[in-house]
C-alpha cells in the first residue's frame, strides 16, 4: 500500500500520540524522552521538538482521512422500466429508449 507506514513509523507516532494526548507532555518533553528512550526519526535523525510536532501533526490528518465517512453523491440517474412490448424505456417521464 502507498503512503502506509513502516512499522517504527507506527511505534514511534503512537508514542507520540499518547505521551501528548494522553500524558499531556509539551512537544520538547516528548522529544526528550524519546531520545532517552533510544528513539530517532524515522530517517535516523535525533529527534526535536519541530520534528515530534511534525509526526503529530501528520498521524492526525492521515488517521482522520482514513477514518473519515466516504462522501457518495449520485446523479443523472436513469431508471429502465421493461414494457410488455419487451423493450425498454428510460423512465415514463421521458419516454427515451
């Protein structure tokens, strides 16, 4: 799948989603405990405020397009209607075949 995440990505922005969400801990708090965690970026690069902020921000876009509603919307729909001739016409408003 395209865009999905590796399984670090998921480790380390769950982390990030609970120790702010949850724990209620400032984007450098988290950054710190993190990296004394052993944690980096998912690139390998050590972790800082901006770079928590920015995984934050984007597992909550990405996890509210994927858990959002899908919008249907229908139109110039047609309805055939079978005669007892056998054919069939669109619908009896507008007597189309």
């Amino acid at each position: 799948m395209i865009g999905a995440y590796s399984a670090y990505q998921t480790e380390l922005s769950n982390l990030i989603i609970e120790l702010r969400d949850l724990q209620y801990l400032t984007f450098k708090q988290i950054a710190d405990h993190l990296i004394a965690q052993g944690y980096s970026s998912p690139r390998g690069f050590e972790l800082g405020a901006e770079s928590v902020f920015s995984v934050y921000k984007k597992r909550k876009i990405r996890d509210e397009r994927l858990n959002a509603k899908p919008e249907v919307l229908l139109s110039d729909i047609a309805a055939f209607i079978p005669t007892l001739a056998g054919s069939q016409r669109c619908c009896h408003i507008c007597n189309k075949i």
